[in-house]
C-alpha cells in the first residue's frame, strides 16, 4: 500500500507500507515502512502552487517515520544523524519490524494504518 504523494521542499513524497516474509532471523512476517522521494517535473499539478523545484535526483535527509503501536508511539529514525542519502525514484528508504506486523490487527484505524513523515533536507 503507498500513501498519496505530498508536494514538500521542491519535492514529491509518499510513504509506502509492505509485508514480508523474508529477511527475519526467526521466520516471522516483517512490515516495511518505506518513505520515497522524487523529483517533481514542471508539468506536476503540485508544482504549480509552488515556485521552487528541487532539481536533486538524489538528496540528503534526516527524517523520521511515526507509527503508533500497541503500547508506545514507535519511532523509526533520527535528527541526531548526520543525513541519509536517499536513493533516486523509485527505490525509497526505510525499516522493517516484525513488531508492527504482529500487531497491524490492532493499529488499523477504519482499514487504515497512520503514519506520519517528518523530514529535514540537509
């Protein structure tokens, strides 16, 4: 599932969820929280309400995605890094957790899981 894209600082953004069955130790389902970012064209409908672009393939970021789990607001990311270089459109960059899988049944909001981006352009 992928949110809508968001006109933010030049650029588009969306924040995409996805399970797995790979990858953990311990043979459980993970859940990946991805946020991706790309350059938005001068033929976007966003861009017309803004005058600035963001020319950058690829940018630096510090961000962080805000999920709500059963018991605590679960945080992935941090400000107090330096940045991460998000790779170019399409690939995004995130965390998986078996956490928030175990749990989806008691997070979704009227079908919907919340998650929130906060993002910093270095």
């Amino acid at each position: 599932k992928q949110s809508p894209e968001v006109f933010y600082a030049g650029s588009l953004w969306k924040i995409t969820v996805q399970a797995f069955s790979d990858e953990d130790p311990q043979g459980r389902r993970t859940l990946g929280l991805f946020l991706h970012r790309r350059k938005a064209e001068t033929s976007d409908q966003l861009r017309k309400l803004c005058t600035y672009v963001d020319p950058r393939e690829k940018v630096t970021a510090r961000y962080q995605l805000i999920c709500p789990s059963k018991r605590e607001v679960t945080v992935f990311g941090s400000y107090k890094q330096t940045g991460t270089l998000l790779p170019k459109a399409p690939k995004g960059w995130g965390w998986r957790t078996a956490l928030l899988f175990n749990e989806l049944g008691d997070l979704l909001q009227n079908g919907a899981l919340r998650v929130a981006a906060v993002v910093q352009l270095v």
